[in-house]
C-alpha cells in the first residue's frame, strides 16, 4: 500500500499528507486507556491551533464548519474527559495537541495490494458513518481518503473517511476488538509543512510507548512531501 495525493488535494494545500501501519502481536484496541490527569499534562490548552485548518474547511466551500481540534478541545473543556482505550486516547491527544483530525482505521487482507488515496470526492461515493447503519452520498467537490479499486464508484474509491459539511469515517472501516493491524491518517493543513505532520505521528508514537509499547508504527511509502 502506497499513499497517493491527488493533485486536486493538492491544490487545496494538502502537500503533506502522511499515514502509518500500526501493528501488534495483541488486539490494538486493548490495554487499559489515559487518565485525565495524564491527558492534561500532555497539551497546552491555550496554545494555538493552526489556522490552515479552517482555512481547509473554508476551501471546500465550508467556512462554518468547526476543525475537529477546536470541537474536540470544547468537548473535553464542557463534558470532561473519557478515556476509549489506549489507542484510542493517543490519537486524541495527537488532535488536542496539533489540532488535526486524524483517521484510525481497520485493514483488510486485500488493502495490501490497493493504494491509499487522498482527493475530491467525483459525486458517486457513498459512505456509511461510524455508529451508524444508514449509507449516504458524498458531495462532488469534499475531501475524501481510501483505497483504489472499488468497482462501483465513478472514481474507483472506497471511502475511508469524508471531510465537508461532516466529518466522519465510514463504520465498516472502524478498527474491531479483534483487530492486530490498522492504518493512522493525518492529512495536515494549508500553510503547515512536512514537520507538522511528522509532528503529529510523533505525538501518537510517543503516547504508545508509554501505554502500548508493543504497538509498532510503519510509514506509508508515498507522497508525503
């Protein structure tokens, strides 16, 4: 599996878009979670958040839409903190940290031959939500990832996840309790470099080592810079 951008990704400032393989002898989703002690130690609530990230919304003709790191940092100020596991938290300290929403997905045997996609949504891709049942389209024009291949799409993409007026990864790609392996996304932003998304893996790795030592992060081949 390799990591394509398109260039019409590219032209929205997605220059550096990166992706890991995360693999472990045991279940990923396993292993006891962060505290909101640890959580509160591990980022800067008043620190700024990139702004190429609403700039990204506001490219895809979303200037209202909330980036996830703003939403998130409001959630954990009004409802607390809930740890989902170790994985789970790691990333979502990543996002807290850098302000990226970043994916966390489950892979197939048949993934390791497909390519991982980055690009503009052609009109015909559907997607089924995470925690829901109910498939729907995806407008022409929103940003999307997944892998090459799927024969009932006009742009050969199975959907991993979709960014516009939502913001959602699709259910059939969340990782099971069973799973070993997944894939980590980061997609970056306008006006952020190289470094802020080696900043984000970063941020993951260093959580799992010290919550999920056994959890290995792989880079992508790709186009990542």
């Amino acid at each position: 599996m390799r990591l394509l951008v398109t260039p019409e990704a590219r032209a929205l400032g997605l220059h550096h878009p990166r992706a890991w393989r995360l693999t472990s002898a045991e279940p990923l989703l396993g292993g006891d979670g962060l505290t909101a002690e640890q959580v509160a130690a591990m980022y800067d609530t008043g620190s700024p958040l990139p702004e190429g990230y609403r700039k990204l919304l506001a490219g895809l003709g979303h200037p209202d839409v909330v980036p996830a790191g703003e939403r998130l940092r409001t959630l954990l100020d009004t409802r607390g903190w809930r740890s989902h596991g170790p994985v789970v938290d790691a990333v979502t300290v990543a996002t807290l940290r850098h302000g990226a929403g970043i994916g966390l997905h489950r892979l197939l045997p048949g993934d390791a031959e497909r390519d991982l996609v980055v690009g503009r949504a052609a009109g015909g891709e559907r997607i089924v939500p995470a925690f829901s049942t109910r498939s729907r389209p995806i407008p022409a024009g929103d940003l999307v990832y997944g892998v090459d291949g799927a024969p009932h799409t006009e742009s050969g993409l199975e959907p991993f996840a979709w960014l516009g007026r939502r913001d959602c990864d699709a259910a059939e790609r969340q990782l099971d309790e069973a799973d070993r392996e997944g894939l980590l996304v980061v997609l970056g932003c306008p006006g952020e470099g190289a470094d802020h998304t080696e900043a984000i893996g970063a941020t993951v790795a260093e959580v799992l080592r010290e919550v999920r030592p056994d959890i290995t992060l792989t880079p992508l081949p790709g186009s990542a810079g």
